[in-house]
C-alpha cells in the first residue's frame, strides 16, 4: 500500500480532467473475452477469460484474414468471488506460429488483438524502465531523450534544508545540503528512502537474474552508450541520490526529502517549494544498507567505469547497518508541518534481515550470517515495501555458491516455495486464474500481483516446475488486459489502456496521451479517494472491478516507483525463461 496521500487537483483542474472523461466500472462496456493485449511468446501458456453462456467452443482467428487458426472447449463456468462475474477459460497453449490473432466465441464480441512472437515484451519492458527517466528528478529532459515529453529541469535538491526533526550537532536546522538526482516517488515530486529501497533492489536484482535481457535491451536514457546496460544507467542515476541521504558524521540516513505539503498539479520546474531532509529512522538506515551493498555487488562488474564506487557503496552500507543496530526502533513520526507521504513502518524486524542478508552475502561476516538466515514467522507470498524479508531470500537464493557456507541458502529456499506454493494453490483454484486473493486488491493492487509473479519466477528458477512460471504469466496477462474491466494497466500499451493516471506531468502537460510506461495502482474497493473525485464516482464495490481512470483517483489510478519495478522484472523473466 502506498502511504502518501497527494494533493487534490483545484476545482479547475477537476472540471478540465472530467472533460476528458473517465474510466470505470459504471461507464465501461463489458470486458466481454478478456485477453493479454500485448500478446505471448510461442512456448508460453496462453489463456483468456471468456462471459460464462451458452456455447461450449472458442476459436482464435488470425487477425487480418479472419481464418480460425486454433479451436477448443472452454473450461467450465466457475464465479470468481473478486468480481461476481461467471467465467470460463478458453486455453489456447497449443498455439505457437507467430502472428497476429483474435479469441472469439459465438454471441461474443471478439477479444483484442494480440500477437505470438519471439519478443512480446521487448518495447513493454523499455517502456516501463523509461518511464523512470520521465521521472527523474533534477534534470532537464530533452527531445531526444524524451520526445513529446521534453520539460525543463525541476527540482535540482542543490539548497535542500535539513528539517528540525533531522537535526544533529553538525548539521543543526537549517543546514543547507546537496540531495540532487533521484526520481520522483509516485504522483508527487517527493523523494522517499524506504519506497526506493524496494524498488531500486528490484530493478538491481532484474539485471542480476537475467543480464543478457538487459545487455541488449535499449531504452534511449541520457547515459545509452557509455558502456554500460541502459537498466543499470537508470538504476544509478537513483543510487546517486540515496547515497546523497546519509548523514556522514553517523551512517544514519534521513526517511525523505519533500517538500512541506505536496505540489499542485504542476510540471516539475513549477514546484519550487523549499526542500528539507526530514527524521533519520530505522527503515530507511536498514533500507539503504540493504541496497548499497547490493548495488556493490551488481555494479562490481562495471567499476571501471567509475572506480572506487563499490568499495564506497559497501562502506556506506556497513555505516548504515551500524547506526541502525545502535538505533533500533527509531520509527518514523510525521512532524506536525510535514504533510506529505509517509511510508511509516512500525516493525523493523524484516528490515533488519534484508539488510543482514545483502551485506552477509557481501562481506562474509559472522556479525551479519545469524540474522540473515533466520527463519521467518509464517509465509509470506510476496514482498512490499512495508515487509522486504522475501528481498533477502531471493539473494541468498542467488547467491548460493558464493555464499562461505552455501547451505545457508537453505531455509531461503524453502522461504521462496512455500511462498509460491500458496500462490500456485490459489492460481490453481481460481476461476481467472489468478494468483491473488480478494482481499489482496488493495492500493497498490497490481503491483501485489506482480510481485507475486516475481516470487513463483524465484520457485521456477530453483525447480524448474512449470506451472511456477504459468502462474506468473497469468499474473502479466492479467495487468496487460485479462481482467474484468478488458483494460491495460499500463499507460500506452495495449489496445485500451491506463488513460488519466494520478501523475502530475501527466495531468500538467498539456498532452492528451499520459506519460507512457506506468503501472497504475490498480482496483482498490477502499476507495479512500472517492469523497475527493468530485463529479466522477466508482461503480462498483467488487474488489476487481473497483478502479477509475481518472487524474483524481489517488487510490487505483496513481503509479508508484515500487509498482513499475515487478513489472520490469517479471517482462524480463518470461521474455528470458519461456524459450
């Protein structure tokens, strides 16, 4: 769940948004047959969700000439308790010559269309890695890089002050620090330790588990040709930021940098409220210390390119874990003229293992092994910013034969398949076969199913079980159009997608398409916004059909950097695992 609460656009903003209308469940036709609209490579499962009826059969159909290519029964009629909706399954696997093709089914409109070919996702996953460097923070984006979306510089971080709640002897209120670099949290133009621990480890961890995706995957960022993998180049640009949040006189490291209260819907060179470093907690020194010694690990390879960085990212770490272990329950509290996100976690517990396990598999120290290799309370299916133990399994698992003692991998192992056999189990039962429970739409929804695809890619990588690697396309199958509401999560991609996210350059810059490459939060029945989306309402209470696209609805329509991080990770691993 996203913690932070962004400012409402003005009354004149909202009348401007519902001009352009808005998606959700009232004013949206039936999804009708529900399908991946980006497409599938040859040996993946394939499947879409069809309106329970009458009839027995589908078809798929090439796309241009109308001539059935495939048919098969559909599976029986099941109600999936997350929609209310009776549905059957059309399961066209058998289906592996490329092309371009449609499911239909008589009395049915026909699905999207989707394609079958070598590199589905290839434009998806650049897509989704670029949408980071839209966001960043403290540079000036040029046509080049940016196309349409070019914007001044905002928010250089050059005069950042250090908040009353920050304060220490050497860097007392008031004190002017440099904070440049980063991206931009989520709809806001604040900058947050804890969020980007998650989500910069995930994209660290993408490269680490499938480079030869990434070594030849070009995304046009500013830094594309200096030798370095364009993923890695974006991954750094937010390294240098966080690097910029610890104090050096004690290792702490502050929780954000924000301003005040959040910006208006303005592009980013028009926010120039003053900035501060607020609080040093826990989390963010654990956070941070778990990410700096990955980060020594994944970029080891590329030191050449700036020498000494590994070295300085490890003993950044190290600095960090010791303030922590000497500040232990330092959790954050929001100052009374602080009035922007919060990411407030009250245990550290989970924090404390990641950290132990990245810098136990980093350093080889005793100090750091008992904590990295305990036992978790219960399974736990999937990671989140409010809970990274899985983080710390998923490295060690990696890491095994490096490890001084590999059998200390083993109860991360077991961790990782207990996690995905009860995400398998309920994939399995589901009538949309879907790895995530009706509980679990939540803010932030999408992007819990995709880090669940990310912990059944972990099982399939250990065992090599397929079914592992088919639950976890379903969970991309699912963001990408197979879901009740026939839309893509994603901005610009697929053939009805995410139009009027809650992203302030994309509500400010006067461009009809949104920023494209965000992963919108997705349905969340707690629909804390719907008393603020003035004139605009969702239709619907079901958990999988409780979503508005529309610019006010910070509770589904927002992105995040957390939500794009599984997504880049999971194109990547079906694009590399399902040859």
């Amino acid at each position: 769940m996203y913690s932070s609460r962004p400012r409402l656009p003005t009354a004149l903003a909202v009348a401007a948004l519902l001009a352009t209308g808005a998606f959700g469940a009232k004013n949206a036709a039936a999804a009708g047959i529900e399908v991946n609209q980006l497409g599938f490579l040859p040996a993946a499962q394939k499947l879409a969700i069809v309106p329970a009826g009458a009839n027995e059969r589908f078809k798929v159909v090439d796309a241009n000439s109308g001539k059935p290519v495939f048919e098969g029964t559909l599976g029986p009629a099941a109600t999936w308790d997350a929609s209310g909706e009776s549905v059957r399954i059309a399961d066209f696997s058998g289906l592996r010559t490329a092309g371009s093709y449609r499911v239909t089914v008589a009395g049915q409109p026909d699905s999207p269309v989707f394609a079958i070919g070598a590199e589905p996702y290839r434009a998806l996953d650049a897509g989704a890695i670029r949408a980071y460097t839209l966001n960043r923070a403290g540079i000036a984006l040029d046509a080049r890089v940016a196309g349409t979306y070019a914007r001044p510089l905002g928010h250089p971080d050059d005069k950042v002050l250090v908040h009353e709640s920050a304060a220490s002897p050497k860097r007392p209120a008031g004190t002017v620090i440099r904070s440049p670099k980063g991206w931009y949290d989520a709809g806001d133009y604040n900058k947050y330790i804890v969020n980007s621990g998650i989500s910069t480890y995930t994209l660290l961890s993408a490269y680490e588990h499938f480079p030869a995706w990434f070594d030849k995957l070009a995304v046009n960022v500013p830094e594309s040709g200096n030798g370095v993998p364009d993923l890695l180049n974006e991954v750094q640009w937010n390294l240098d930021w966080m690097i910029t949040m610890q104090d050096p006189e004690d290792g702490g490291v502050y929780h954000k940098l924000t301003n005040k209260s959040f910006d208006g819907m303005v592009m980013p060179d028009r926010a120039t409220a003053p900035r501060y470093v607020v609080q040093k907690t826990t989390a963010a020194a654990l956070d941070f210390a778990a990410v700096m010694a990955a980060a020594s690990r994944v970029l080891a390879p590329f030191d050449a390119k700036s020498p000494g960085r590994s070295q300085r990212y490890l003993a950044a770490a190290e600095s960090a874990w010791r303030w922590a272990v000497a500040h232990p329950d330092v959790l954050y509290r929001q100052p009374a003229d602080i009035q922007t996100g919060t990411y407030g976690d009250e245990k550290v517990d989970d924090e404390f293992s990641w950290a132990a396990a990245e810098l136990y598999i980093a350093t080889g120290k005793d100090e750091y092994r008992s904590r990295a290799i305990a036992a978790a309370p219960g399974v736990q299916t999937e990671p989140g910013w409010p809970d990274v133990r899985p983080l710390g399994w998923i490295s060690l698992a990696q890491q095994r034969a490096h490890l001084k003692k590999p059998e200390d991998a083993d109860n991360a192992r077991k961790q990782i398949l207990a996690a995905a056999d009860t995400l398998l189990a309920r994939w399995q039962a589901s009538p949309a076969r879907l790895s995530m429970a009706k509980s679990e739409f939540v803010w932030g929804s999408n992007a819990v199913v995709l880090n669940q695809a990310m912990m059944l890619v972990q099982a399939y990588r250990l065992t090599k079980k397929a079914d592992y690697l088919n639950a976890a396309q379903s969970a991309l199958d699912y963001t990408l159009g197979r879901n009740p509401l026939g839309i893509s999560y994603v901005t610009g991609f697929g053939s009805r997608s995410t139009m009027h996210p809650h992203h302030r350059p994309s509500e400010a810059d006067g461009i009809a398409a949104p920023v494209p490459g965000w992963l919108a939060g997705g349905p969340n029945p707690g629909q804390q916004d719907a008393k603020d989306c003035r004139g605009v309402s969702y239709a619907s209470k079901q958990p999988a059909l409780s979503y508005l696209d529309h610019g006010c609805s910070y509770a589904s329509n927002e992105i995040a950097i957390n939500w794009n991080a599984p997504l880049v990770y999971v194109a990547a691993a079906l694009q590399s695992l399902q040859r």
